[in-house]
C-alpha cells in the first residue's frame, strides 16, 4: 500500500527529477569512493517512490543492499545501522557543501530508513545544514569536530602469544572505544564490530571504505620479563598517514594488567581530549607523543 508520505512526495517532485538528484550526490567524493553508499541511498530511494517505503526495513536493506543472507538477524548485527549512519553523514556533508542550492534536499531521519524529499527551503533542509560538521585538525594535533567524527578502535598488535598480553591488548581496544565513545567529540564503531572485520583485513583504507571511519586508534605491545612498551598511534583512516604517536613504558604482570589498563587508557584519553602531543612525564612514566 502506497502511504501518505510518499503519495505526497510524489505531487511534489517527479522521479526524473529525484534521480536526476541522486546522480549530483553521486558525484560527491563520499559517494564516489562508496560502492555501499551509493546502493543504499539509490535502494531507499526506488523503493519509497514506488510506494514500498513500508518494506525498509533493517531486514530487506540488509539483503537486498549489503548482501546478507536470508537468515540475516538483525538484532544480532548491526551493520544496518552502522551503514545507515554512514548515509546519513555523507548526506549532511553534501547538503553543507556543493549541495547547499540544489533543488531536491534528500535526507534520511533518523530511527526510519525512509528517505525524504524537501526543498533548500523546507524546515528539513535547514536542519541539514545545521548539523553539517567538518573535520579538523589544527597544527597541534586537536581534532575539533562533533560526534559527525567516526573513529575506531583497531586491535593492538603484539609478538607473544601469551595470555596476559591477549587480555591487556584485547581490554585495552574494549576500553579506548568506550571511553572515545563517552566523548562529545565522537562516534565510535563497536570494538567488537572492528576486532571481527580485522580478521578479514587490517588494510586501513578498505576499513575506512567499508564502516565510513575517518580515524582509526591502534597500537603495538611489546613485553619482556616484567616490562611492557605500548607503542599508540592515530591514523587518517582515508590517507593512511599517521597523524601522532605515544609511546608507554612501565611494569607487566598478571597482577597488574588491569591497572596498567587503566593508566594507558586514561593517558590516551587525556591527550586526545586536550591536543597537547609533548614529550611529558606521569607518574614516573614517559609518554613520548610526535604530532
């Protein structure tokens, strides 16, 4: 059944003129470089101008648009949402952008996967707008952004197969995505989200390309008798170049993982909120940062 807002959207603008909108956004380079993108926006699109906005759901754009599997669970993968997320940046930046003047504004609320068709005019447009964030980093090295600045956590590299390097890696990625996440500056991908794609590739602008990061945080562990090195760096997820990196030394233990945890985590964190990237000096521990 055709529902009320797409028979009115369709009063509005003819599907000539909708696709012939969808090929300008298509020329921005966020869609250029995303195959994703670009069928999920064009998916939501035909789907709702034939009268089937009803049928977008996370299911049916999961296997039609992402190539799921017919028992594709939803409540159990998010990449639905992870993807829709991603649109809907890559929309916002457009319409703040090159596609500031044009006729059609489409944009896609968020809780729906219903796209809607407006006017520069129209209240939905200007909200648009309004949300459009660059990203920025100044010569300091402080990223100045709103939570439009999606990072990742990839997980920390380390030599020895041993267990508590397996857990101060693995609680160290788990940690950092959840303290980036409580920042305002932020979106985080989940770090398990990330620790599975790594085990198909850990090439950086492939990740960039499949979950829409801009930044990624990873690291190094290297550990001898009761010393550990955890060698940190911030990445531009689309360059591959390194932006700054710190490097940690100080105790190992079983019995102090957890604490040694904390202070990495709280270091890594304070630097990132504040932009200063110095050689200093905490707690008797050097924290050698390069912009």
């Amino acid at each position: 059944m055709e529902n009320e807002l797409t028979a009115s959207l369709d009063t509005r603008f003819s599907k000539e003129v909708i696709n012939e909108q969808l090929q300008r956004i298509f020329q921005d380079p966020l869609f250029t470089n995303s195959d994703i993108l670009r069928r999920f926006l064009s998916f939501i699109v035909e789907q709702t101008l034939r009268g089937h906005a009803d049928w977008l759901k996370e299911y049916t754009i999961g296997v039609n648009v992402l190539n799921k599997p017919s028992n594709f669970k939803p409540g159990e993968d998010g990449i639905v949402r992870i993807h829709a997320s991603r649109l809907r940046r890559a929309l916002n930046h457009y319409y703040g952008q090159s596609g500031a003047s044009d006729t059609v504004h489409i944009s896609v609320p968020k809780g729906s996967y219903v796209p809607v068709f407006a006017g520069p005019c129209n209240t939905s447009a200007n909200e648009v707008s309004r949300n459009v964030s660059e990203i920025n980093i100044n010569v300091n090295g402080k990223f100045v952004s709103d939570k439009s600045t999606v990072v990742a956590v990839i997980p920390f590299q380390h030599s020895n197969d041993d267990k508590t390097e397996n857990s101060l890696a693995d609680g160290l990625g788990l940690q950092l995505s959840t303290a980036l996440m409580e920042m305002k500056k932020f979106s985080v991908i989940a770090y398990y989200t990330m620790r599975n794609l790594c085990k198909k590739t850990t090439d950086i602008p492939t990740i960039a390309s499949i979950l829409g990061v801009q930044y990624v945080l990873t690291g190094n562990i290297q550990s001898t008798d009761n010393r550990v090195r955890v060698h940190t760096q911030m990445i531009d997820a689309h360059t591959s170049q390194q932006l700054w990196c710190w490097m940690y030394e100080g105790q190992f233990s079983s019995e102090n993982v957890f604490e040694l945890q904390d202070e990495i985590v709280k270091l890594i964190i304070c630097k990132i909120d504040s932009g200063r990237f110095a050689k200093e000096k905490s707690d008797g521990v050097f924290i050698t940062a390069v912009a």
